[in-house]
C-alpha cells in the first residue's frame, strides 16, 4: 500500500524513539541472523538495520523479521529494485545513504517509510519540501560530526535526524544531546569478530549499554 512523505516520516519519528541507537548491521551469514537480533532486542535495541551489502542480507531480513520484538528495516537501498526486494523479505523500513527521485517513488509506491540520507542544508531541505522531516545525517563524521548537524539544526529546526557513519562510544553523547537528533546509528553494538563468534551474550551487554544512553539536550 502506497505511503505518503508525511506518513512516512510519522513512522520513522516512530522507529527512531524506540532506541537511542539503531544498530547497522552487516550481516554476512544467515545462520547468524536471527541469534544477534534475538541479542540486540533483548539488549533494549528493537530497531534493526541490516544493509543490503553482502548476498545474505535479504535472508537476514527475513529471518530477522521473524523475531518477536524486533522493528527490521533494509539500509543501503540504492535502487527501486533495492526497495522491490527489501519489501519482499519483510522490511518495515528503508535506509539510504542518500535520495534521488527514483528511490523516494519507489519507497512512496511500496510502502516503505524511508530513512534518507542527507549531508548538506541544501539536501535537508530539500527532503523537507517532499515533505520529509525525519532524515539520516550520512556521513556523519566525514560531514563535520556533531558540531555540522548542531549547525544545520539552526536554520532548520523542524528537521529531525538520526547521525550514522563513524558513531562510536566514544563520540554518541555529542550527538545525542543535540535537539534536532532523535537516534544514532551504530555498527559497534555487533562487531564483527562477536558475530562471527557466536558471542551473542557479549553483544545483547554491548546493546544494553548502547539502550542506556540518553537523549535530548
């Protein structure tokens, strides 16, 4: 069923609230899919991002969607095939590093409420003026880091954000602190040496810790 830029960000304020950290998942063996969700959920990390970056990516999803609890979005959409196929597997949400006018009709015809990627003022606003109020700030560091997206806030207050690209422990609080940031995406709450490992009790620690950050200035 076809959703709306209003809608859409509605659901992401929705999914971005749940956690503090959405954790970026890079899944590369389906037989580790539903073990590190059934960790990060009950480590208080509800929303998950699996990005479609290896061949198992669109399993994970699927057996990803299966556990209770869990809110499984598709990150690293691309193309409207990209949006085809994660709706498929059973993502409930979408992120892309950035936006073009294929992938927001794509996401807008399937249904999926889309997480896009935003950099600059200029593509903020225009995301705003499709109606998007709710974007990702990609690459997070590279663009500035939290002193960019505190400046950006300025102008544009409306604007909610959820920072992603080379958000760690050591620099999260900086960003969550901000007004106009709602979450953080992280890859550190499921390094890849722990889900190679099976070490699904180190990871659901790490994800507990993660839950415990606060938001809001």
């Amino acid at each position: 069923m076809p959703i709306t830029a209003q809608d859409a960000s509605r659901k992401n304020r929705e999914i971005c609230e749940l956690a503090p950290i959405i954790p970026v998942l890079v899944v590369r063996d389906e037989a580790h899919a539903r073990p590190l969700a059934e960790a990060l959920v009950a480590g208080g990390l509800p929303a998950l991002e699996v990005t479609l970056r290896t061949p198992a990516a669109l399993d994970a999803i699927r057996a990803m969607a299966e556990v209770p609890g869990g809110v499984v979005g598709a990150g690293t959409l691309i193309t409207p095939q990209d949006v085809k196929n994660a709706v498929a597997a059973g993502a409930t949400f979408g992120v892309s590093p950035g936006a073009t006018d294929a992938l927001i009709a794509a996401c807008e015809d399937e249904g999926l409420p889309l997480l896009a990627g935003a950099a600059t003022a200029t593509e903020a606003m225009q995301m705003l003026a499709r109606g998007y109020d709710v974007l990702k700030f990609f690459p997070a560091e590279a663009s500035g880091g939290a002193a960019a997206l505190k400046a950006i806030g300025a102008p544009l207050p409306q604007i909610s954000f959820c920072p992603t690209g080379g958000v760690s422990p050591g620099n999260a609080n900086d960003y969550l602190k901000l007004s106009n940031v709602l979450c953080a995406g992280g890859s550190w709450v499921a390094p890849n040496d722990l889900v190679s490992a099976g070490a699904w009790d180190r990871i659901e620690a790490l994800a507990r810790d993660a839950a415990k950050l606060e938001r809001g200035a």
